[in-house]
C-alpha cells in the first residue's frame, strides 16, 4: 500500500521531469574594438597572434578577460603583439568607463545558456553606451546581460542581428537590424547605462536582410588612403594567395571561422607572398566610423609594397550617396597636403660619392658602427661634414633620441630592456632600426635608416659586419657578434701568487676568470675535483650550482666578471695530484646566484643561470652552449716536499697546460678479456691435472700382503 506522501513526491518528481530542461552555459567572449577596461594582469607575452590570445584565455580558469594590442611598425612586415591575461576585469561592471586604446581588441570571457552559441574566437561585438534609435522587433526583462545575449540567440522568430541591454532597467531589445542595415537610417546615438551588441554569429548569408555585396568603401575619404590605413591599421585575421580579385572576394564571402567584413586585395601574386588579406572589421566596427581614416596621416616612409584594392560589405546598395549633390569623387580628393622639403645638393660630389649608400645627395657620408654592450647597443656615427639634425630609434623618436648640432661625431644608446627604444630580441639576437633625419619634425629622401643587431652567441667565435641598401631611403643592416672570451682557472695563496704544488691544510683561492672588457658574465656549476690517476672523484659543486660540503669547498662569490671560492687545501688518498674540472656558461651582464641550503640555513652561490622573466627580454644564452675547463694541482703532505720524487718536473707546467692527460694507462676491454681467458685455461689444466693424478692413482691394483 503506498502512502499519500509517497504519491505526491512521485507526482511532484514526474512533473518536474515534464518541464523544459534549460540548456547548460557555455562559454563566449565579448569583442571590443579599440577600447580598453581596467583590471588586473597576471600573465602576459608578446609576439602572440589574435587567435592564440583569446584561446589561452578560454583555456586559463582564471582568465575573466583578455586585452590584445598590437604596435604598428611601416618597416615590420608583422605587427608586434601583446596578449594579456587578466583575472579580474572592471567590464563586468556597467557603470565602469572604458577607455579608448588605439589598436586594442578586448575580450571578455561569457556564460552564455543557448544551444547556438558559435564555435568562433567571440560570438558579439559590444559598443559600450550606445542604441539604435527604433528598429526594434522584440522587448523583454532579463535579469543579466548574459540572459539577454542568449535570447538573440535562441531567437526563432526572427534573425536576431542587434540587441540592446539597458543595465538599470534590465530591459533587453532585440532586432532584425544592425549598423549595415540599408533602406532605413541607421546612426548609433549616445545612451548611457545602455550597451549595443552585434550579433556575430550569423551565417554569411544571415549578415545582411537582402542581398550582401562586396565594393569600395564610399565615406568621404580616398580610396588610397582608406587601402593604406587598412593595411596597416587593421589586425589580418586570414592570408589567402589567390590568382584574382572575384577568388579574393569568394574568399571573404564563404569564410565560416568568423564573419569576414572586409578584405584588402593587393594585386596579382609574386612568388609565394599572400595578397589577399581577409578581416573581421570595416569602417562601421571603428568608434570613430569614415573619421579614423580621414584623420590619419599618410606615413613618412614609403616602402614600396603595393597598396591593394580596399572593398567592404554592403547590405544592397544604399540609395544616399545618390541624392547628393556634389559629382562623384569630390569627397574622394579629400587629402593631407604632402611635406615638401628644399634640398641643395653639393656641387662637388662625384659620381663615386653620389654612387655610395652611406652618402646623402648634400655630399654627407656616414661612418656608422656598433658596439654590443650587456645593457646597451651602442650605435657610434662619425660624419665627414658636421651634422645638424637628431637620430633616433625608429617609433620611439620621443623617448630614444638625440638631438646633434653642428657635429661630426655622436652616439645612441639603444636601451636592450624596456619600451623606451623598442629594442626586440629572439634568443639572443637583440635589434633595432636606428633613423639619421636631418629635420626635426618630417623624413626625406636624404634621411638614412639602419637596421643594427647584436648577436649573443657563445658559439660563435667571429665578429661580423655588414651594410645592405634596402629601400629608398636606404636601410642598412648592421651586425655585431662579441666575440665570448675562453675562461681559465687560477689557484692562489694568501699572497695572491698562483700556485702549482702546496700542502695541505693550505688557504687557496680557487678562480674562474675571463677578461672584464666583456658584456658577458659567467656562472658554474658541475665542478668535480678527482684524483690524478681519475679512479676517485669527489663533485665539489652540484649541477644546480650549490656546493656539495661547504665545509670542504664553499660556494662561489662574484669578483667583477671572475668567481672565486676560499678553501683549505685538500687531496685523495691515493693520489697526491687534484684535478678540478667545472662547466662553465655564460650570461649577458652578470648572473643571479643560486639560492643553497646547508644545515637548515640558506645562502647564495653563483652558480645559476639567471631567471628569465617575461616582461623584459632574456639575458640567457642558449643553454646547449657551454664550456668545460680544468686545472690540476699537487697536494703535499707535511715534510714531504723534502722527498726527491715529490719534485714538480720542469717540463710542467700546469699554467698552460689546462687539458686533463692521464699518463698511467687504463685497461682495455682486450686485455682485460685475455686475462680472464687465460686465468680460465690455467683453472681447467689445474682442474686436468688433479682429474689425472687421482685417476691414475685409483687405476692402480693395491698390493696385498699375506
């Protein structure tokens, strides 16, 4: 018999089973484009792509937002990047003000309850404190921004391309148009406590009401310049080589990893080079619209790439442009005047002057030369006629320059960490581009531009230098390699003389040194003193640096670019010479000590490499480089130095000599495998031998006496 509280827990069970299931929240990200919101940073990383920043915050659980800026370099063929990760963001908060930030794409990481949530880098673009006026299809109460996001995308009736979220209300407004939308005017206006969102989602074939269509941007700005801002300006998401203008544009309009918008098509290819550029923006997605691209100026240098074809969607084509009254192309002539500069050319150069990449057409030649410090590049000029202009590191002409008056000798200093010269490294290579400008505000054709570059590399023993015309105006390339200078290892007494026989119990002072006119420092580790005959062999330092008994063999200390230790003489039991061998690398500048633990107390040995941090660039050579050094010293007995076979033989020297020679001679596999065969056969014709005398013995008939 079931009771009636039975009943109503299985009736109330089965009801709940009848209701709708809400679909599970599934992760999105938010775009915004040249904004940026204040939060807390705890990882960061440079030379990352768009799509490798938003994915590791996906991947991160700490990762609430990702803020993703680019700097622009006209010489770079690649934009330099930072990605960073942020685990605590102000975005979520509506009355937080977001700062515009040029070149900047943040991301904020969603909750999204829908089925349709896209497998794209971000399922909507947010513009913060903006609406559409009217072209609204559906008004309904949310509780949450998320909430509201998920009803454009679950939307059935309709294709939902736009919501409005008003924050304080908590009222949600879905539509069916979007800042495209042609046949109606569309104009985002200012409402504060109200963010506008895109829906980015969409098919390509859901981008527009009617027909979408590809063709040049028409908004009061030239053609060209629109073209060179884009190629510049705007994040490539997609590089396609194609053999026309109609593959390009194909390209764009069936793009299914996000909603393509525009793309830069940059002529016929040549080689293997991409010319078909694919982006996610266009002119509508910028907070400033046709404005960004009017108020841009054209670039000092010209770098002789071609320019391309710039084309945008369209939802139909708009019917306003028709109605105006100025003729086609007026707006189009819309321009920054160019900077035109009057130069004298010398009347006494000649052809082999004029001929020279390192001459100007005012007769000026430069005599450019790099020095590689630990800190620094240093980029030394001497002229053959006084200078009078500024040299500075190329997009950090405000913060690493030098202004030169009337002179024929001058010198930057490239910083190699920090922003303030943009210095780049790559494993060791640091490099910069260095500009020669005779005006203090414009470039010209007179100006002259360096590529220099250091190179750290201990396995290189040369020093190289080369110049290369690039463009006009020439770069040159500039290389240094310092050269990393051999260690040796010295053994002192108390008197600072190097020592070659002593007793023990001796104070000494163990040295690896190398010259202090280097930019390198040096750390050991792996140091192993062993006897003179190599059967014994005690490891003194460890292979992280610390001393093994510092009772025996203390840690190193720094000495300028030299590490020394102060010990007591010592030696084997069987041998009275002491072989030390360590490994010996390099850093660039000097090298953090490693953290060491000995009876429960902790001190410091430089004998680690020093850590890389993130932020700043590395200092570390390449870690298979490295050196191994020896030294071999005779250790006495007391009195022993009275016996004539403890004398050091003249011939010696162990000075010079830093190569390890064992001069005993160690068994080989063959001897050793001749003396077991012969210890065998010597056994069996031992054991023969006995076999046959006991034998013979037996065999024997036993005399019986009666």
């Amino acid at each position: 018999m079931i009771s009636r509280g039975t009943m109503l827990a299985i009736v109330a069970v089965a009801m709940l089973m009848m209701l709708p299931q809400e679909a599970a929240a599934r992760m999105a990200f938010e775009k915004l484009t040249d904004y940026d919101f204040a939060g807390t940073t705890y990882y960061s990383v440079k030379n990352l792509s768009l799509y490798e920043c938003q994915g590791w915050c996906r991947e991160e659980a700490d990762c609430q937002a990702a803020a993703f800026s680019f700097v622009v370099n006209p010489l770079s063929p690649s934009q330099e990047t930072h990605c960073q990760l942020q685990n605590d963001s102000s975005a979520a908060n509506p009355s937080a003000a977001p700062q515009r930030s040029a070149n900047m794409y943040y991301m904020v990481k969603l909750q999204l309850r829908s089925e349709n949530v896209c497998h794209r880098p971000w399922s909507f673009e947010r513009v913060p404190n903006k609406i559409i006026r009217g072209l609204d299809n559906a008004l309904i109460y949310t509780s949450t921004k998320e909430a509201c996001l998920s009803a454009c995308l679950n939307e059935k009736r309709f294709i939902c391309r736009s919501v409005e979220y008003d924050y304080n209300n908590m009222k949600c407004v879905l539509s069916d148009s979007d800042r495209r939308s042609s046949g109606q005017f569309v104009q985002l206006v200012d409402a504060q406590g109200t963010d506008y969102f895109e829906n980015l989602c969409l098919k390509p074939t859901q981008a527009c009401k009617n027909t979408r269509s590809f063709a040049n941007a028409r908004m009061g700005v030239s053609e060209e310049k629109v073209a060179q801002y884009v190629g510049l300006h705007y994040y490539t998401d997609k590089e396609l080589q194609v053999t026309s203008e109609s593959a390009c544009r194909l390209a764009c309009e069936i793009e299914s990893e996000f909603l393509c918008r525009s793309f830069l098509y940059l002529g016929q290819p040549q080689g293997a080079q991409y010319n078909c550029r694919l982006y996610h923006l266009d002119h509508k997605t910028l907070p400033d619209g046709p404005s960004t691209y009017l108020n841009h100026e054209r670039p000092l240098i010209d770098h002789g790439e071609p320019i391309g074809q710039y084309f945008e969607n369209q939802c139909e084509k708009s019917a306003a442009n028709s109605n105006s009254n100025s003729p086609p192309g007026t707006l189009d002539k819309i321009d920054t005047l160019p900077v035109s500069l009057d130069t004298i050319e010398d009347p006494n150069l000649t052809n082999m002057t004029r001929n020279d990449v390192n001459c100007d057409k005012t007769g000026t030649c430069y005599d450019v030369s790099v020095h590689c410090k630990d800190t620094r590049i240093a980029v030394q000029v001497r002229t053959n006629k006084p200078f009078n202009g500024r040299i500075y590191a190329l997009g950090r002409s405000e913060t690493c320059n030098i202004d030169v008056i009337n002179s024929d000798a001058f010198r930057l200093d490239l910083t190699m960490a920090g922003q303030d010269c943009n210095t780049q490294s790559v494993t060791g290579v640091y490099s910069n581009t260095v500009v020669l400008q005779h005006h203090s505000v414009v470039m010209t054709k007179a100006d002259k531009i360096y590529k220099v570059k250091c190179t750290y590399d201990m396995s290189s023993k040369n020093i190289t230098f080369g110049m290369m015309p690039i463009r006009d105006p020439e770069m040159i390339h500039i290389n240094s390699s310092p050269e990393a200078p051999p260690p040796r290892i010295r053994i002192l007494d108390t008197r600072q003389r190097e020592v070659e026989t002593v007793r023990i119990g001796d104070r000494l002072n163990f040295r690896i040194e190398i010259p202090e006119d280097t930019p390198y420092g040096i750390f050991a580790r792996s140091c192993v003193a062993m006897a003179k005959d190599a059967r014994t062999s005690f490891k003194i330092i460890d292979d992280d640096g610390c001393p093994t008994d510092p009772t025996i063999f203390p840690g190193f200390t720094a000495d300028g670019n030299a590490l020394q230790s102060t010990y007591e003489a010592f030696r084997f039991t069987e041998s009275y010479g002491v072989i030390f061998q360590c490994n010996v690398k390099y850093c660039l500048g000097p090298c953090d000590p490693a953290v060491c633990e000995w009876n429960m107390e902790s001190f410091e040995s430089l004998g680690r490499r020093r850590r890389r941090s993130i932020e700043s660039p590395s200092n570390e050579t390449k870690s298979e480089d490295h050196m191994n050094i020896s030294q071999e010293i005779l250790v006495l007995d007391f009195g022993d130095e009275k016996r004539e076979f403890f004398k050091a033989d003249p011939s010696t020297d162990f000075s010079k000599d830093k190569t390890v020679t064992i001069i005993e001679p160690c068994p080989t596999k063959t001897s050793v495998l001749a003396l077991a065969v012969t210890c065998a056969l010597m056994i069996l014709l031992y054991i023969s031998t006995l076999f046959c005398y006991y034998m013979k013995k037996w065999m024997q008939p036993h005399k019986i006496v009666a």
